[in-house]
C-alpha cells in the first residue's frame, strides 16, 4: 500500500469519519457508523441497482448523488453498485474564518478553494450550524454556510482492484432511462383537483426550451437541504415539489437526479427493470401528454379544464370537417401521442389501460392483504432475496397507514422524500422471521395476498434468471422428453399423441384439438364439452399458404430456431427441427377452415354422443382423451359438440403420414413458446425480434407491465377487488344503467320505424333486447372477502417460484372450466374482470357487460357534459346491444339460443343491407400499406358501429330536449372548444377511435381483426349519418354528405390526405327512418 494511502487510512482512524464498505448484489448495510461528534450515520444501501441513487463514481454522474439532510449533523448517504471505500470528511477553517467569510444568512455560494486536498493536520470537525448541501453547478456536495465542502475519497483495496477496475469501466456506460410523472418509471400522474390545475398550468407554461435548460442557468450554485426537526413535516417546500416533480419528469437529459425511493427508477446499468420503462440510452424524450384514471373526488372544473385541453390537443382546426372527419379530430393525434417503442399501436384504448396499468402496479405492490397484520402486509410485497429495497419497505409501510383520497400524489411525495434516521424494526428482522412470513403466506387463503405474491415472484428477475432452465427441462422430461433436445435417448415407441395432447390441455394449452365446456349454443342452460379445430403458431392460415407472407414465416422459423438454440441445441440440428416443423404445421393450416367457410356457425355445430364421435373418427380415443383432460370416467353416453369433424378426419391423416419424432417436437414447441415470458431475457430478446417482424414493435415492454398483464389476466377477480375500492365511482354504475336504459328505449324505437322488418321478427327483436341482462362495474362477490377467497381457494402460489406459479395459475383456469361440466349454466356470472378497458356481448346468456376499467373519460365521467358520455360510453352501450343483432348475433333468441326466429322476408332484407355495408368498407384503402379492408371480416363490427351511434344520438337529443333548467344546458357545453353541445357529441365519438399504428402491425390487423381500423370506424360510420351531416352543416356532396349515398361522387375533388376511397363512394340509404341496426342501406 502506497505511503499516501496510508495516511488517508491513519487520518480516517483519527478523525473517526464513517467508514463502510458496499458491495453490490453481496449485503446492504443498516448499521450505523460514528461520527465526529458521536453521532450515528445510517449507511443504508440498495442492493436493487434499479432504485439506486448514486451509481458509480460521482465524478463521471454527478447528478446522480443525492444526500438527504436529516437534522443539522445527520444524513443518510446512499451509494451502491460498484464496490468501494468511501469516506466522508468534512473540512473547516478556523471559527473566525468562517464567519468572517461566509455568513449564514448569504445567499451566495461559498468559494471552493483550488486545491482540493486535505490537510490531515486540521482539524475536520464540523461546528455549528454545519448544513449539508449540493452545489447545482457542479454536482458537488458542500457544507453550507459555514464550511466548504465535504470531501469524498474512494480507496479500492488491492485485493478488490480486479473488480473495481471492471466496475469502474463499466461505469462508463451507464444508461440512466425515462423517469415518468408518478413517482418514476410511468408517465401518469394522479393529482388532487387543485394539484390538476396547477399540473396543467405548469404544462402550459414549460416549453422545451425551458425543460432542456442547462443548469449553469440556475443562480442558486449552492442550494442547502432544509432542516426538519423530529415534530416537523418533511414535505416544507409544498409550493416547489409539484414543479420540481413536473420538470424532472420532462427533462430529457442525459443523466437525471433519481429518488432512491423511487420504484420506477430506470437508473440501472442492466436491463433487468423490475418497474419503469428499461433503459434504451442516454438521451430519450418522453411524452408530455398525460392521462390518468381520475378519482372520485376530482372537482367539475379539472375533470372538464383536463377533458378540454385534451380535446384541443388532438384536434387539427385546419381541417374541414365535412371533407375528414377523422382529420379534424384526430389530426394531432400522432404528434402528441408518438407509438412508444415497446407497442405495435397506440390508441385512446391503450392510453387508457396504461392509465390503469400504473394503477394496478401500485395496488400490487402497496396494497396491503386482509388478516395479516401491519408489518406483515407491508414484508409481503418484498422478495427475502432482496429485489425491493429495504427503504421501499419502510415507505411503503408509512404510504399504505396514511392512504386518502389523494393517495396517488402523497405516494409521489412520500417516494421523494428520507426514510426515517432512526432505526427501523422492519429493516432488522432476521431472516428467520421473513422465512416464519414467508411460509404464512404461501398457506394464506387470501385471494389478493396470491395476486400479489403472484406478482412478486413475476418480478424477481434475479431469482428467475438464477434458477435458468432447470424447472422447463423438468417439466419437458416429465412430459416425455423433448425429441429436439433427447435425440439419443428418445423412444418413439413410448410416444401416443393424443396421450401428450391431453396432458398439455391440463396445462390449459390447445394443440391440434380445441376443447372447452361451455354453454350449448342450442340449449344455453347446459354446459358441455365442445371441440373444434386448432390454433396456429402465427395468426391465421394465410401466413403460412400466400407467398406474399414468406417473410412472416422466415421470422417464425428464426424464432424458433433461437429459442431451440437457447436451450442448448447444436445450431444445424436445431435448423433442422424446425425446418421439418414448420412443414407440418404448414400442413396442418392446409386442412382447417378459412374463416369464410366458419361465418355460419349453424353448418358446423354438430352435437352427438361420444359413442357416435368414435364412429365418425376411430382413429382417435375419445373416451381416454376426455378422461385424461377432465379427471373424470367418460363413457360413450356423453353428449359433445363438434365444430370442426371434417378438420379431425383430415387430422388423423396427418398424423399417420407424419413421423412421431416431428410430431412429438411441435407438440412441444407449441407449449415451450407460451413458457418464454417465464425464461430469462435471452428468450424475450427472442420474441422481441419475432415480434418486431410481425408488428413492429422495436423492444419489449418493461417487466412490470407483463407482469401486470398476467397477474390481472389470471387472477382478475383479485386485481379488480382491489382496483374498484379503491378508486370505482359508484356514480357511474348508476348512471351508465340510465343511459343502458336509454339506449334500449332509441333502440325500440327505431325498430318501431323500420319497414323492411315484418310485425312477428319485429315483437321478438324487442323481447331480446328487453331481455338482456346487463353487468355494470363489477361482480359484487368480489367485495365479498369469503367469496372472492374461495374462487382461488385451490390456487396455490409461491413468491420465489414463478414457473411453476403459472403452471397451477393454467391448471387452476382449466380446473375451473372443466367443473362446470354437468352444472347448470349461471347467466349472471361475469366472464372478464373488473379492471380491464373494453366492454362485451355475450350470444350465449344475451348479456352484455361493461367492467369498470372503462368507465374513465373519455368515455364516461359524472362531471363531464351528457354529451361527452354519449359520445362515449353510450355509443359504445349501442354499439354492444346492436351486436345482438348483427351477422352472428341474430342467429340467436333472447335466450342466448341458436334458432332461426327471423322470417325470411327479415332475413333476406338483412342481407341485402349487410352487404351494402361490405361493399362500403371493403373499398377503403390505406395507402400506407397498399391494403383494402376485408368488409366481410369485418361486417359485425361495421353494423355495430353504425347502429350505436345513432342509438346513443338519438337517447341524447331526447335528453336534451327534456332539459329546462338553464345551468344544466350551460354546463352541456365546455368552454375553450368552439362547438355545438351536439357537435360534441360526434367529436368526442371520433376522439375515442383516434390512434396509430405501425405499418407491420396495419396489415396484421387488415389480416386478422374484426374491427376496421379507427380511422375508418369514423369515417363509415359518420359518413352514413344524416344527424353528423345535419349538426355539422355539411354541403351535399362533401366527402362526409354525399348527395345521393348510393351514387359515388367526383373522388378525386375531394381526396383527403392519406385516405384512398377506393373508386366507389359507399353506398348506403337516404332514408334515416329504416336505419336500424346500423343497417342504413
């Protein structure tokens, strides 16, 4: 050791500065060190690179250092990352010095001297009024008034000098990411209503000159941490926070001042993010949009002031109304809401499950389980190994005790803000008792302790990654073995297909044969087993039999040649796996029915007893098959359903040309790939590029947002549970039962002046829609704690076992299906979640449901005029119960039954009208692609649209006219948007199908998706409306009014920009009386 080592060392002994030693990812310290005046500095670290404040040498990432002031000689510095010495010492000249240059009450910075060593000889006490501080200039800290800095010395020990050298370079490289409004790692922002306006004027007033701003523009160059005695709050500067947390948030800059506190912290030198967008490089801007999921307690004027300056956001006013609709709401729509690069699209549904993505990942990490107590709820949503800091526990045990109406917000401060300096009894349980925790958990019946230990062990990276391959290659040897993987000591005389078929659909997976029990489609009281042809590894049949696809199917093939590599497979072997797969799969899409031929569900339903199905498919054993999925004795008595016999004869078929060894391997491969979101990030990287061919999307998204997808996915009864207490207007169940009422009634009115349906079909398309039940917000079991507990009572998970967590979540879904074989059909039970942003028509029980994840604006909020929320939530209410009458729908009676109820003078006049509609859709063309729409894909949807709007139109003119009272009129109109309270009512419809999308993921959608594209789910549907045309006063013979809709006019006057209208304008009737059914033809 070099002789001036040794004095720092001596000097450090003398002075009894704190001295502790870090190394990352091996232990944190809470101990606490002495100090000059014996006082104790808590050295608490992050062993979570992700949460750390300081990364590396401040040197190189100055503004990453942050020291909290405690009280006037206590701090608590955070370092962590990279393993070093540190040493803090504070330098001071003589009393008289100090007051005599620098006073306390000065505002001006202290001069730092140019040399900056130390003489060990002086004494390096502070005095009195000592305030620790950061000089913004430098990144520098400084003790100020009164001394000049603190000095920091690092000392790697020549033992460590290997690994301090490596961590030194790859310092170097460290990429700090995006940090969102909420806290870090998301960009919402949940406020009080006096924080909203005050969010918003901010939003006014910075532009990006004032965000980008270099910091040797601010003039306080030493800015001390205020001081807060033990009795005091520690939010003292309330009127700068909400500034401070604006700016940051939208500062672009290439290193960023993070909170240790933070969850959503991106600064991290891996790409291991538990929450918070990963790291994609030093400099990246974020979106100064903002949506959130409003809370019951925001004020009238925010909720509007925030609906209005999203509104003028979106909107182009240069563009004619009457020539582009879509234009003219939608114009700015890409530039102020560009596609992340983690997404194929975005759209006004998407912002809105980011919204509620946010918010269920605080639930999941914060909420706290019933019958457990405090510090239990609070240890239960950190992993033993570490993944969460101990700090994040403390804070989340002091935000989950103060929860109020304006929680959303105090979490931001809380995060923002030191932990508590004394001692902390959570942070100094042994291990011991986390394992005592730990075990109580697992045992726990608790249905939202499992979502989120569900969650948790989704999140633990570090122990997904450790554990590797081994649970994967246990599960596939317990299958039978991999082929790919065994080629020495696979047996195919052990292997039966329909054996490894079953045990797969155990797993909740479908290969080669579908099956499901469900409710008869010709007697919807009984639950039975039903079968029909399967899936495919890429969208739909045509990727694998149009050349034009070859690229698609390339992308696939690589994919899959990666993922077999990954597990260990020589690369030419591997090549040669999937080659042979890929041709049997390519024969497998050969044999199944194009969605054309599967349009009428009538010709495929079969329903026959098992016996029956084993003469019709011999070389299948029905009976073993059923009773390996089920768990139950089948017998040839059973009644069944088939949908797909001609698919199962071909089946066999293929099967029999085909060798075990290749049918054994994608019988695998299929069940392998839905397992890579429980692999390492070599397999996501995998998918990544897999999905970058097929939809464009340029990364994956960040790990919290998966596992919030999947947790919300499996165990949504939980999530919802958690979601509606906390944050579920009941207003709004209450109101969109009114509007549901309604939309009814416009419902059978129109019908009432429709002629082309006679008297008989007329009564009972009025039964069925007085008879559809209706499912609003939620399930009111789940409130329920007994209830909801018993749902998921034979659920069993395990925080540090993910893989096999998601396999009980599959067994557990599957169980659930199978036991309701030979159970009456429940019509009142809800078949989605309540947290989820989309609502849903059920053929079967004639029901439709909208959950409470999509009763937020725009769509619906109490405080927003009526003709936003029937521009919103009620068009869609019409769009929903027109689709018990569109192309599939009205095959069904008001039982939810398949039965022919129409009369054939009805039937032949919808057919004639519904292939007005196709004809209409299938002209447009976006010319981004080269693509016409499919209008025959897509025809439900179409009629859907077009029926709902002038369902939900007509409920609102009726509303309208019933008001007298002046106050209630004025507030129908929302001041800032030049606009008609009418004319609102066709902008906010337009607003909510705004969006974008990706040119990849445009001709997927145009191959697969039943809904047209948005832009075009305005211009149809508006474009057939003679109410748009009326309150819009456009011309006859505009784009959105042509004069005689059955006749086209001059196409080339009028082209919009971006739109191809195909050589046609869409033809459609001039008579508004028998548009019903969004049939206007």
């Amino acid at each position: 050791m070099t002789e001036r080592a040794a004095a720092m060392i001596r000097q450090i002994s003398e002075t009894r500065v704190c001295l502790c030693v870090f190394v990352a990812g091996v232990f944190s310290s809470s101990e606490h060190c002495p100090t000059p005046r014996g006082r104790r500095i808590p050295c608490d670290l992050h062993r979570q690179p992700n949460v750390s404040s300081v990364v590396f040498l401040p040197a190189w990432n100055r503004d990453l250092l942050r020291v909290w002031k405690r009280k006037s000689t206590r701090a608590l510095v955070k370092l962590g990352d990279v393993c070093i010495i540190v040493a803090m010492r504070c330098n001071a000249s003589s009393s008289s010095a100090v007051s005599n240059t620098m006073e306390p009450t000065s505002d001006k910075p202290p001069t730092e001297p140019d040399n900056m060593e130390v003489d060990p000889r002086k004494n390096s006490t502070p005095g009195g009024g000592c305030t620790l501080g950061i000089d913004e200039r430098t990144g520098r800290l400084h003790w100020c008034p009164g001394y000049r800095f603190v000095k920091i010395l690092f000392v790697i020990p020549a033992a460590m000098l290997p690994i301090g050298l490596l961590f030194l370079l790859l310092s170097r490289f460290q990429v700090v990411g995006s940090v969102g409004l909420h806290g870090c790692g998301s960009e919402i922002g949940y406020f009080t209503p006096e924080e909203q306006l005050a969010v918003n004027h901010l939003q006014e007033g910075l532009g990006w000159a004032d965000v980008e701003e270099s910091s040797e523009e601010s003039d306080r160059r030493c800015q001390p941490i205020p001081e807060k005695g033990s009795g005091e709050s520690v939010d003292t500067e309330d009127r700068g926070l909400l500034r401070d947390i604006v700016r940051t948030s939208f500062i672009p800059s290439e290193r960023r001042v993070l909170p240790a506190e933070c969850l959503g912290s991106s600064a991290a030198p891996n790409q291991h993010a538990p929450v918070g967008e990963p790291p994609e490089g030093r400099r990246q801007r974020v979106r100064k949009s903002l949506t959130w999921i409003e809370n019951d307690r925001s004020s009238p004027e925010s909720v509007r002031e925030a609906q209005v300056q999203k509104m003028k956001q979106y909107m182009d006013p240069q563009a004619d109304p009457c020539d582009d609709f879509y234009q003219y709401a939608c114009g700015n729509w890409d530039r102020v809401n560009p596609i992340p690069k983690d997404k194929a699209a975005l759209d006004t549904f998407e912002l809105l499950r980011e919204s509620l993505d946010v918010v269920l990942k605080n639930l999941l990490l914060e909420g706290e389980p019933a019958g457990l107590p405090d510090v239990e709820n609070a240890l239960s949503t950190v992993p033993s190994t570490g993944e969460l800091t101990m700090n994040m526990t403390a804070t989340t045990v002091a935000t989950t005790q103060s929860a109020s109406a304006s929680e959303p917000l105090h979490r931001v401060r809380k995060r923002g803000r030191a932990p508590r300096a004394v001692p902390n009894k959570l942070i100094i349980r042994s291990a011991q008792v986390k394992r005592v925790r730990k075990r109580e958990l697992v045992l726990s019946d608790d249905a939202e302790t499992k979502a989120r230990q569900l969650f948790v062990s989704c999140m633990n990276y570090e122990l997904i990654e450790r554990r590797g391959l081994e649970p994967l290659r246990a599960l596939l040897h317990q299958l039978g073995g991999w082929p790919v993987l065994e080629p020495d000591t696979w047996d195919e005389t052990n292997f039966d297909w329909l054996n490894l078929t079953a045990a797969l659909r155990r797993y909740n997976n479908d290969v080669l044969i579908v099956e499901w029990v469900g409710p008869d489609i010709k007697n919807s009281d009984e639950n039975i087993v039903q079968f029909d042809q399967t899936s495919l590894g890429l969208p739909t049949r045509d990727y694998y039999l149009q050349p034009g696809n070859r690229k698609y199917l390339d992308a696939y093939r690589q994919f899959m040649v990666e993922v077999i590599g990954l597990l260990g497979v020589a690369p030419d072997r591997a090549r040669q796996a999937t080659d042979e797969m890929i041709e049997f799969e390519t024969q497998l899409a050969n044999i199944t029915s194009t969605p054309e031929e599967r349009n009428n569900v009538s010709t495929l339903y079969r329903k026959l007893l098992l016996e029956h199905l084993h003469e019709e498919v011999p070389e299948i054993d029905w009976t073993r098959y059923l009773t390996i999925v089920t768990e139950r004795p089948a017998n040839g008595s059973d009644l069944v359903v088939m949908f797909a016999m001609g698919y199962m004869r071909d089946l066999v078929e293929l099967i029999g040309q085909t060798e075990p060894r290749i049918v054994a391997n994608y019988l695998l491969w299929r069940f392998v790939r839905h397992r890579i979101n429980n692999l390492d990030d070599r397999f996501l990287g995998a998918k990544q590029r897999f999905s970058n061919a097929l939809f464009g999307r340029e990364r994956n998204p960040p790990r919290w947002k998966n596992c919030v997808t999947q947790v919300n996915a499996n165990m949504g009864m939980a999530v919802g549970a958690m979601f509606v207490r906390r944050y579920f207007d009941e207003n709004s169940k209450r109101d969109t039962l009114t509007m549901t009422h309604e939309l009814q009634e416009a419902f059978r009115e129109i019908l009432g002046r429709t002629g082309w349906i006679d008297a008989t079909t007329r009564r009972l398309a009025e039964q069925k829609v007085n008879a559809m039940s209706l499912r609003i917000g939620y399930p009111d079991f789940i409130l329920e704690a007994g209830q909801l507990n018993a749902r998921y009572a034979t659920l069993e998970i395990h925080p540090e076992r993910y893989f096999e967590n998601t396999l009980n979540v599959l067994s557990h879904i599957r169980r659930t299906d199978q036991e309701k074989l030979g159970q009456p059909v429940n019509k009142t039970t809800w078949h989605t979640a309540p947290a989820v942003v989309n609502a849903y028509y059920s053929r079967n029980k004639n029901q439709i449901m909208f959950p409470a994840g999509i009763l937020q604006p725009p769509f619906y909020h109490r405080h927003l005029p009526k003709a936003i929320n029937y521009g919103g939530i009620g068009v869609v209410i019409g769009h929903e119960l027109t689709h018990g009458f569109d192309d599939k729908g009205r095959l069904f009676d008001r039982d939810g039954n398949l039965y022919r109820w129409w009369s054939d003078r009805a039937i032949e006049a919808f057919h004639e009208r519904a292939l007005c509609l196709v004809q209409q859709y299938s002209r447009y063309t976006i010319d981004e692609v080269g693509v016409q729409l499919d209008g025959e894909n897509t025809q439900g949807e179409n009629i859907a649209d077009n029926g709902g709007i002038k369902q939900a139109f007509l409920a609102y003119s009726k509303w309208l006219a019933a008001q007298t009272d002046r106050r209630v009129l004025e507030a129908e109109q929302l001041p800032g948007l030049n606009v008609t309270r009418t004319q609102l009512f066709f902008l906010n419809f337009a607003q909510i199908w705004c969006g974008a999308m990706r040119p990849e993921a445009t001709r997927n959608k145009l191959k697969t998706a039943v809904h047209s594209p948005g832009r075009f789910r305005v211009i149809g549907t508006l474009s057939n409306s003679e109410d748009f045309a009326r309150e819009y006063h456009c011309p006859v013979g505009s784009f959105m009014n042509p004069a005689d809709k059955s006749i086209p006019p001059e196409v080339e006057s009028f082209r919009p920009v971006r739109l191809n209208w195909g050589e046609n304008w869409p033809l459609s009737s001039s008579d508004a009386l028998e548009a019903t059914l969004g049939l206007t033809c």
